[in-house]
C-alpha cells in the first residue's frame, strides 16, 4: 500500500538509512519509521491472589487478563499503567516493582515492546470492572484463568519467580524503578532527518 508525506503530501519512496529499506519522502526529509509499540501490564496485587479483568472487547471477548494498555506518546509507562489500571479495573493502584521488560513480536504489524509491573491497591480501594470488562476477579497465581494474551502469561510467569526470588532473599536484578518524572531530553522540534538505532 502505498504511503505518503505527512509533511508534503508526496508519496514515500525506498531508501536505504542504516543498512535498512524504509520509506522515506523524496522531497523532504521524513521518514517513516515503523518503531513498536509501548504497552504497560500491572499484576495487581490483592490478598493473595491478583486482580484480572474478563474482556469485553476484542481482541480476547470473554478472555481474561491483566490490567495495562499503550502508552501515549508524551507519557511515562509506570504513570500510563496506573490510569490504565484506574480506567480498566477502576482502582487506585500503587506501582511497586517493575517486573520485566517484554519484547512481543507481531508479524502483521510493528512489534510491541512491554513493561510489567508489580502493583498493590491503594488502601480503600477495590477493583470494578471498568468499560472495557465484563468483569474483575481476584486469582490465585496456581489458579488463573484462560488468559487473553500469551505475554500476560508471561508476565504472570516472571511474577511468580520474582515472589520465589524474594522468598528466598535473593537479590533482583535490574528490578530498581525508574526514576519518575525525568523531563523530556530534548525540546519537541523539528523532527531529525535520520537516527541512531
Ligand atoms: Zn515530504
């Protein structure tokens, strides 16, 4: 399929950037970049299980997972897995650890990049299902439902071996937070003609 300029209208043509093909306007200099896509997961912690949402939406109707969704451009990921969690299971949650990071691969579109976190409710809080569900439920880890998403699966995996990491004293690895709120490193501006990989 054909695509065009989103600066001049002009139809993209091959180019080579990097060792790379991509499709880039013979007038000007954009290119466009397929990068992936950043989604968020939060294994939500409550007594002794977690919370999951069955999906009211495809894809996965009637399937369960974990609360988390994409991030927006201009958002940080742990900030855009707390409003997912409010908007998805209606909770006030609290990030506590980051679990992992995922890479999905997709082959009929760009690849997807996921964070995972760790999260418990904030006190006076319990989950709803928010539009998006049919309804929340509280799983234990050995009893999960059929889960929408392999990577939710996943997640669910790393989970369980960070909380027989933490049983056992061990220390993690990499799994400090980020710190929060960092300011953009570089003014909104002219969009570079080329970039570092
Ligand atoms: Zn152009």
């Amino acid at each position: 399929m054909a695509h065009f300029c989103v600066n001049c209208g002009t139809e993209l043509v091959p180019r080579m950037v990097d060792g790379r093909e991509v499709e880039g306007c013979p007038r000007d200099s954009f290119i466009l970049w397929h990068d992936p896509k950043v989604a968020t997961a939060v294994v939500v912690e409550s007594g002794d299980g977690v919370v999951l949402g069955r999906r009211a939406i495809e894809p996965g109707y009637g399937l369960w997972c974990l609360p988390g969704g994409f991030v927006n451009a201009d958002e940080d990921p742990a900030a855009a897995a707390v409003r997912e969690c409010l908007e998805e299971i209606r909770a006030e949650v609290e990030l506590t650890a980051l679990l992992g990071v995922f890479h999905i691969a997709k082959t009929e579109a760009s690849s997807m990049v996921g964070i995972a976190y760790r999260g418990r409710l904030v006190a006076g809080s319990s989950p709803q299902a928010g539009d998006e569900m049919l309804e929340v439920g509280v799983f234990r880890v050995d009893g999960l439902p059929a889960l929408a998403f392999p990577s939710h699966r996943a997640v669910l995996d790393e989970y369980v071996r960070f909380l027989a990491q933490l049983a056992a004293g061990a220390p993690r690895r990499g799994a400090v937070m980020a710190p929060r709120g960092t300011p953009p490193s570089r003014p909104q501006g002219k969009p570079r003609s080329r970039r570092t990989r």
